[in-house]
C-alpha cells in the first residue's frame, strides 16, 4: 500500500521478455530498448519523493525455451518497486503481434489483482500501443489518469515497410499493423498525457495520426546509467579499480574483436543494433566495403543482436543477417569486420564502448529511422563519438550533446566520408568525445528522467482536479466502486424488478440507496442496453453499477455504460452469426426479429411453442458444428447466442472478474430466459408473477419462489436470505 501522499503508478509493458537483472536485449524484435527503459524508468522512479510504489506489470511466460525467470508471479526489484506478471494468451512465448486476441484478458486478470492487492493505482502508464490498450481499458474502469508512451509507431512502420515494397495486406497480416494503428489513434483519444523522448517524435511520427492534436505532449528524453557506461579513460586511471566480473568483461571483448582482426589495433567503427531491416546494417557495410581508404584506416564490428543458428531465426533476422554476410563476402572484408554471434549487455556492452573509443574509433547508427537512439547516448556517455541517421531522436541528441555528425542512412560515400572525418581529425574527435561526456551526465541521466516525470504527473493530477497530489477525482469511478464490493444484487427488468404490481418498487430502491456501501446494483435483461438504460429512468431507477443487456450477450459498467471488452472476446469464439442466419432461413414457425432487435452476438426470432420445433433448430445447427446458447422465454421469443454467452454466465463471470463470490450474488428472475442464472450457487429468487416455463426450478437448492410479485418478490428474497444482513457486515465500500 502507498503511504498516504504517495502516488501508486502502475506501468504495463507486455510484450517481450522483461526482468530486472540481465536483460536478454537484442534476443529479438521484443526484447530491445523499451525493456531496459520501463524498467529503468520504474527503479528511478520509486526511489522518488513522493512515490509510494511503482508496479511494472509484463506478461507471465512459463516456456523452457525461456528463462524461469519469467515465470516469476511477482518480482521484488527494490522497496518500492516490483515486476508483476499477469498470463494472458495462455502460458508459451509468442511474438507480441499474436498478442491482440488475449489483451482483454489481461484487463480482466489485471482487476482481479489490483482487487486481490486492495490498492486502486493513481495512474497507469502504457508503453506500446498493446500495454496502451491494456492501460486505456484501465483507466477508464478506475476513473485515473492515462499515461501513453508509444516507443515506435504503427503509421511510419507501415509507411517504411510499404516504401520497400511489401504489399499491404501481407504487412496487415505478419504485423497485425491496422489493429495497431487503430489501438494507437484510441491512445491518442483518450491519453491525459503523451510521454515521448523527442521533439521530431511529436512532430513527425505522431504527426501522421488523425487524432494528434488531442492530446498533451511532453517531451522527457530516457536517462543512461552512467556508473555503467562511464568514460573510456578511467580504466587508464590507477584509483579506478575494476571489479574481477568488469575485467573479465573486458577481456572477453577484447578476445572476441581480436579472432576477426588482421590489425586489431586500428580505430574501430562500432555498431550495436538488432538484425531489423530498418536498422540499415547493409547499408553501413556497403559504406565500409566500397571505400577502401576507408578500410585502412579503420576496422569495422557489427553486433547484431544475438544468434546461434541464422536458419532457426525468424524470416526478417535471417534475411538481414544472410545478407550482411553476403556483404561481407563480395567486399572481401576478411580480417577487417567482426560479426560476432552474441554479446552480454551488463557487463560486456559498456566494455565494447569504452574499447572503441579507446581506439580513437566511431560510433555509428545508420538507421532508416530512429525513435529515440539510447545506444547513442550509451557510445556518448563512454566518450565514442557518434554518426548517426538525420531520421527521428538523434536531432534531439546532437543538439543537446554536439558530439558528432547526423547522416543520410541512404548515402553510403557520405556515411564513409563522415566516419573518415571523425577519425583522421584529433582535435574533432576530442571535442566529440567529451562533448558526449559531460553533455549526457547533464541531459540524460535516469535520476533527472525520473524527476522530470514525476513532475508531469504532479501537473497532471492537478489538471485533472485532485484536492491533494495523491490522486486526481476520479472521472468514473465503477472500477473503483466494484473492486470494493463483495455483495451483489442482479436482477432481470421486465415483469421481475417492474411489472404490473410496482407497489414496493420505492421500498426496495430506498433499501438498496441505504445499503449502497456494501451492495452493488445490476440488472440482466433480454432488451437492448439504451431501452433497458431509458426504462429504468423513466421508473425512477438509479443508474445500475453493471447492465447485463441482450439477454447476456453484453455487459456495460457503471453511469457511463463502459463496453465490457473482455466480455465480449470471451463470448466471440467460435461465434458466426450469419451462418446460424442462414441455416435457420427456411424455418417457416421461425420470425427473425426487427433489425432493432438484433445484435452482433444475438440472434433474435418469434417463435410460436410447438412440440419438436426446438429441437429441429438444435438438430439443424449441432448438424454444421455450431456453437451456441438457445433461450426460449415468454413461450414466445427465441434468442441464440455465442456458447459462451447467457445472462448465468455473464454472472459467473462478473464474479470472476471483480473476484466477488458467486454465493454473495442475489440474482432474481420470473422467466425462461432468466433459469440459467438462477441456478447453481447464487442466492436465487424467482417472483410470484413468474412464467409457467420455470416451474421447473421448484424444489432446486438455493431457489426461492416468493409470493409477492416483482419488487415486493425481491425484498421477500432478501430476508429470506439475510442478503442486506450478511452484506452488511462487511466494510462500506468507499471509492
């Protein structure tokens, strides 16, 4: 729990592979720079005043492919800062294109934690428009403020991509990149706050959104570890005594880069990326291998990423590699280039910075385009001068550290020509180096990055209304009303909660207003959510805290009438509505509905009763392998549904969702289209002025049938169970 002034921040960062201790970065396309930042971002963070706790939630993965580590349900980094991992999309690791479908889930799984831990955060955080997804559903349910952070974006990918002549829709289909760009446009919608870490990031990359101009930027530039990547120089300094694993470290480097060099002593141009098209390592080849003075005056070692077997990579890594190899071969570059397979990034990756610029070498990244380019400020930080893409973040760091030269990525004579520049000039490549230096201890350290957030927040909070920094009045707060709740009454509308005799309809609304502390209010009803919303009004009602409408096909929360998104991925499997449309077509005793009537996961007919015509329907649609749920009420009404939808399950899985008992659940009902949900482990009432068809419960465990009709029937059900009673013995909920 945060201390009373605290700010509780969740982030979310889902894809990928995310741990404290020695990041897997360059693994492949997931496991890059946003792992490093988010949880960088979060140590910091934590250690600032006025930051109760930062909980970075990941995905859980338990895969022998992968580390155990990542199995771990919760990871303790410091006092105040943890990794929380939440499954979703069941337990293997997958490629966070293939993690669309299972987003919902993690929602669900994520309130059931944030209820489990009784600590409803300040302000959630999502980095990459998954986790900004994850976030927006978040905050929307909790009434908090919504932090995004997109790292690298959908619209320019696409442009990028395109421009190299894949078609569209084989990049919709490896990429998922309509859906992605859709969930980034809601990111914009809805953010309070856009994180980025340039200005060219704003103007050019999210510029390319329809929805930019909606929300408030700042620009707050990641930070370095500059313990780690300290000055090349000071391993020369007697006083500055490595540790046994530093040297160790360093003398792997130095063995690595030596087995590929004729003349290991040169200057050495260093490159440090994964093996991604768009990171143009053919192109900074190309510029080694066409210039021959270039070749000896320097040597050149490209790390790209980290590989055991090129033909067990994935198509793009395989392809970008094959063909650095390629190159390597037709310039002849034998003794001149290192490719080596893998690189430790804790201890090793600083080393290759502080040897390259020992060796008087260059930094280069060649890029297409470039986010942000924390790699740059780890070379800078070292004292290695930089070249780099004239596309995207490296503007903001040359202009901050003028420690080196922008390129174009596509002219290769010019990115030799710089390069050659830097290393035959020793007063320019002096300048550089400590112009990076001392320039990244003053702009980018993690310290002032945390500071600078920190900050933001406090602003934000404010902008949003808070009486104190600790959080800011909620906008919606039937997230933080159902994650207190432990007692529910949900009740069907027509003929069970108003009919004929609304004679106690007053008493039982002035029962439920005096027990609203510690009683949530629902209803489950076969109309459509706008009929069932304007009903209740026009009857005096309050708003319901959950609408279960469409006869359990939809669930919406709170005055709002929030989508419940998990909901509807839960029910949409297997689920194809035309085709039951079609098969059902020449049933002359069948009368589809009005279009009014009918929704994207119900299907709605008149339907006189007659014997064997239900199970003419079941046999017609068991027959083609459909899945469904068939309600018939009134001795009039059909309705089929996805399997996993009805209005008992939509009730199970409330009670999964917001962890509140099934037994703690009074559900009431007068119908057919009601039995499903009264039986089993709810307390059920079924009303005085109920239909004949659900006579069939008489006599069933835990099914009252009452006396009174409709309201008076709902109070009769709660003091035969000692509902108000037993719920009353818990804590007001206080939101």
């Amino acid at each position: 729990m945060t201390e009373h002034d605290d700010l509780y921040i969740q982030m979310f960062s889902i894809h990928g592979l995310v741990r404290a201790e020695n990041m897997e970065l360059g693994r492949d396309a997931d496991t890059g720079g946003q792992v490093r930042y988010v949880v960088e971002l979060g140590r910091h963070l934590a250690r600032q005043e006025g930051i109760g706790r930062v909980d970075l939630f990941t995905r859980w993965i338990s895969d022998k492919r992968v580390s155990e580590d990542y199995a771990r349900k919760v990871e303790e980094v410091e006092d105040r800062f943890r990794i929380v991992r939440i499954r979703c999309g069941g337990t293997k690791y997958m490629r966070k294109e293939m993690l669309w479908p299972y987003l919902d889930e993690y929602v669900d799984k994520t309130i059931r934690f944030i209820k489990r831990e009784n600590a409803i955060p300040d302000v959630v955080h999502g980095h990459y428009p998954d986790a900004g997804y994850v976030a927006m559903q978040l905050a929307r349910i909790f009434g908090v403020p919504f932090v995004y952070t997109g790292h690298s974006l959908g619209r320019s990918k696409k442009e990028k991509l395109l421009a190299e002549g894949m078609k569209e829709e084989d990049i919709d289909k490896k990429y998922r990149i309509e859906r992605r760009i859709h969930a980034e446009e809601d990111a914009l919608r809805y953010a309070d706050l856009v994180v980025t870490s340039t200005k060219q990031e704003i103007r050019k990359q999210y510029g390319m959104y329809r929805n930019k101009e909606l929300p408030r930027y700042r620009v707050i530039p990641p930070g370095l570890d500059i313990d780690k990547f300290y000055p090349f120089y000071r391993d020369m300094l007697p006083e500055n005594e490595k540790d046994e694993e530093a040297r160790y470290a360093q003398a792997s480097v130095f063995q690595e880069l030596e087995r590929f060099f004729m003349q290991p002593d040169k200057p050495l141009i260093l490159a440090l990326c994964r093996p991604d098209r768009r990171k143009n390592i053919s192109g900074l080849v190309e510029a080694f291998g066409e210039d021959k003075e270039l070749q000896t005056m320097a040597n050149l070692a490209v790390f790209a990423g980290i590989r055991k077997d090129i033909s067990d990579m994935e198509e793009n890594e395989r392809e970008v590699l094959t063909d650095m190899l390629l190159l390597m071969d037709k310039y002849d570059l034998y003794g001149k280039m290192a490719i080596p397979k893998k690189h430790e990034f804790e201890y090793e990756v600083p080393e290759l910075y502080r040897v390259a610029a020992a060796k008087r070498g260059v930094f280069v990244n060649p890029a297409l385009t470039e986010p942000f380019g924390i790699t740059l400020l780890e070379a800078s930080s070292t004292g290695l001068p930089i070249v780099a893409t004239n596309d995207g973040g490296p503007w903001d760091i040359m202009e901050n550290c003028r420690n080196g030269i922008l390129i174009d990525p596509t002219d290769s004579a010019a990115i030799a020509a710089v390069v050659k520049e830097i290393i035959s000039d020793s007063e320019k490549w002096e300048a550089f180096s400590k112009n990076g230096i001392m320039n990244v201890r003053k702009h980018y350290t993690w310290s002032v990055h945390a500071e600078r957030y920190r900050d933001e927040l406090r602003k934000l909070m404010a902008a949003e209304g808070a009486t104190d920094m600790r959080k800011a009045e909620p906008k919606d707060a039937v997230g933080r009303r159902l994650a207190c709740l432990d007692y529910f009454l949900i009740t069907d509308i027509d003929n069970t909660l108003i009919g004929e005799d609304n004679s106690r309809l007053p008493e039982l609304l002035r029962l439920l207003e005096e027990n609203r502390g510690t009683v949530g209010f629902g209803v489950a009803t076969g109309r459509r959510v706008d009929s069932a919303v304007k009903f209740l009004e026009e009857h005096g009602l309050p708003k319901p805290d959950v609408v279960v409408a469409s006869v359990g096909s939809e669930i919406y929360y709170g005055p709002k009438l929030h989508p419940g998104q998990g909901w509807e991925t839960h029910i949409s499997s297997k689920w194809n509505r035309q085709k039951i449309v079609d098969l059902l077509s020449d049933f002359d005793f069948l009368e589809y509905q009005e279009e009014a009537a009918q929704r994207p996961y119900k299907v709605s007919y008149n339907m006189k009763p007659k014997k064997d015509r239900l199970a003419k329907i079941h046999n017609r649609l068991l027959a083609e392998k459909c899945r469904y749920t068939l309600i018939y009420s009134h001795e009039k009404y059909l309705d089929i549904l996805p399997f996993r939808a009805s209005k008992g399950k939509a009730i199970r899985y409330l009670s999964y969702k917001w962890e509140i008992p099934l037994r703690n659940f009074l559900v009431c009902g007068d119908s057919g289209n009601d039995e499903e949900m009264l039986r089993g482990e709810p307390m059920a009432v079924v009303v005085g002025n109920y239909s004949p068809e659900i006579k069939t419960l008489k006599g069933s465990r835990r099914v009252f049938f009452a006396k009174a009709p409709c309201a008076g029937g709902i109070i009769e059900g709660m003091k035969k169970y000692r509902f108000l009673e037993k719920a009353s013995k818990k804590d007001d909920c206080k939101p």
